[in-house]
C-alpha cells in the first residue's frame, strides 16, 4: 500500500471492484471480470486496514470479497490467503472467536484446492487464536489437523500438533481426552519406526492414568504394552506404579524426578511430579476408612431412669410374685 493513502481512496477501489463483478458484454449479459474485482478488493482491504486509516470492518469486508472473487476465478490458494489476512484483521483486533472462525474458513479454502499444509496451517491458527478463550474449540481444532495428516498420510508433520494438544489436555484437566490421545499416536510411532516415543508415550499414559487416581488401569497398560517392560521406561512405570499402591509417597517423588520422567513432555513431566501429592492424598484416604469410632467414656453415661408407670407395673409384678 503506497504511503499517505486515505479511506476515500480504498472506498473508490471497493466500488471499482462492484463495477468489475457487474460488468456486461457488448450483448448486455453478465461478464464479471473476477480478476479485477478481485484486485481491487485486495487493494481496498490493505489501506483499510493500514494503520493510518485503521478501519478493521471495512478491511475484513473487502478480503472476504477479494476471497470470493478469487475462487470464482479457480484460485483458490489466493482465496484462502485473502481469508486469512481477514483473520489476522480479526485477531489484530483482540475479536478472538471471529478471527478463529475466519482462520478456519481458510483452511476450508485450502483444503478445496487441495493443499494440505496449508489447510493445516490455519486450523493451526485458529486454535492458537481461541486458546486463551475456548480451549475447547481449539483442541478441537489442533485434533482435526492430526486428522487432516492421518488422512493424507502425512502421520511425519504431526509432531508438534499432538505435543501442542497433549499439553493443553492436560492443562483443562482433560485426562480421560489425554489418555485417547497419547493411544491414537502410538500406531504413528510405530509407522515412523520412533520407538523411543513409543515408549515415552506409553509411560506417558501411565501417569496420567496415575494421577486420576486409576491404578488398575495403569496395571493394565503395563501389562498389555509389548516391549515396554524391557526398556527403561518401563521398568520406571513398573516401580511408580508398585510403589503408588503402596502408598509410598516419598519413593514416587523420588523416582519422578529422573530423567526418565522429566525427559517426558513438559506437560506430562509436571503431572509427574503431583503424583507424590496425589499417593498421599489416597493413601490418607484408605487408612481414615480403617479408622475405628471412639468407645464413650463410661462417666459420661447417663443410666436410663424407668417412668413412673413403669415403675408401679413392677411393683404390682413383684406382689403378684408374693401371692403365688
């Protein structure tokens, strides 16, 4: 955008564009010439939303016109950075959710003209818009983009998305969701021969299954995870798990701040080390149900003294024995 351009002048770009979409032929039919049309959008949306005239409605208005323009055209890889220039309009102007939802627009985009990474790049952004205002709607978001590589079989680009996920699962307390997840990239480590992450993964599991508490399924997946006991990440789950059902709370803080767990994922690593709290926790728990209720004290016992009718029906009982 040249230097010193106003608002009147992108609002006559944005009118040129109209003209452009509602051009006739010489016959008087419709012959929109989308190219111009969309230039001229394009244009009219970079001074609006220059920091000079700073208007983000207008600028948004014209990329998602410029967007549209393009796709007539078939371009829609251009269509798509018109959407997400709009985005990042949005997200400029702290509108969090509009600027995710335009992010995910996108990726639609993107996606119809067949550009995976593309596609994944901004449902990337979409949830890195929304996270601070919906977690939620942007785990959601970073699940479809490990979706969109499994798909495409792509499974080599998905590294930093679960991580990203991971993390924030366990951040909102969504531990059942980090379990289901940490199980559905076991199959990808495997593909891509990570075995090392395998296994990390998988004690991983374990400790999240820990720390809600669960020690039954965590026994489980020690017992069905083949190769795991064998590695150092298992024998490390091997001894947490035993010594968080024996309530030995200061061996599991121990144990959890070997490398073989702060080596996990900064998420799962601190989650490693609250287990200590959660064993003690449990532990508590199970000896105050053995606890025995306290015996009354006898001198405070009040003998239970018989009503006065009570009394003359038990005399008459001891004169009646008297007669016989």
């Amino acid at each position: 955008v040249r230097e010193g351009m106003s608002e009147a002048e992108a609002n006559a770009l944005v009118k040129d564009a109209e003209k452009a979409e509602h051009k006739k032929n010489m016959l008087f039919q419709k012959s929109p010439d989308w190219e111009k049309a969309a230039d001229c959008y394009q244009k009219a949306a970079q001074i609006y939303r220059s920091p000079a005239v700073k208007k983000t409605d207008a600028a948004v208005y014209a990329f998602d016109k410029a967007s549209a323009c393009h796709a007539q055209c078939g371009a829609r890889f251009f269509a798509g950075v018109a959407l997400e220039n709009a985005a990042n309009v949005l997200r400029d102007a702290k509108s969090q959710k509009q600027a995710a939802a335009k992010f995910v627009e996108a990726s639609q985009m993107y996606l119809l003209g067949e550009n995976v990474e593309k596609c994944a790049e901004s449902l990337i952004k979409a949830a890195k818009a929304q996270v601070e205002v919906d977690a939620d709607a942007a785990i959601q978001n970073y699940l479809d983009v490990i979706t969109l590589y499994e798909e495409h079989e792509k499974h080599i680009y998905i590294a930093d998305t679960w991580r990203a996920v991971l993390g924030l699962m366990l951040r909102q307390g969504r531990n059942t969701d980090a379990i289901q997840l940490l199980s559905r990239m076991f199959p990808t480590f495997r593909l891509l021969g990570q075995e090392d992450y395998l296994y990390k993964a998988q004690l991983s599991m374990i400790v999240v299954q820990l720390s809600s508490g669960d020690t039954a399924a965590a026994n489980s997946s020690i017992d069905k995870f083949e190769g795991l006991v064998d590695c150092p990440e298992g024998r490390a789950a091997m001894e947490l798990v035993e010594k968080f059902e024996e309530g030995d709370f200061e061996r599991v803080a121990e144990l959890t701040k070997e490398q073989t767990f702060t080596l996990l994922e900064n998420q799962v690593a601190r989650t490693a080390r609250s287990l200590s709290d959660k064993c003690k926790e449990i532990a508590g728990d199970m000896t105050g149900a053995f606890e025995v209720a306290p015996r009354p004290v006898m001198d405070d016992y009040v003998p239970h003294k018989p009503s006065a009718a009570a009394q003359a029906t038990a005399e008459e009982d001891d004169e009646m024995d008297d007669l016989l």
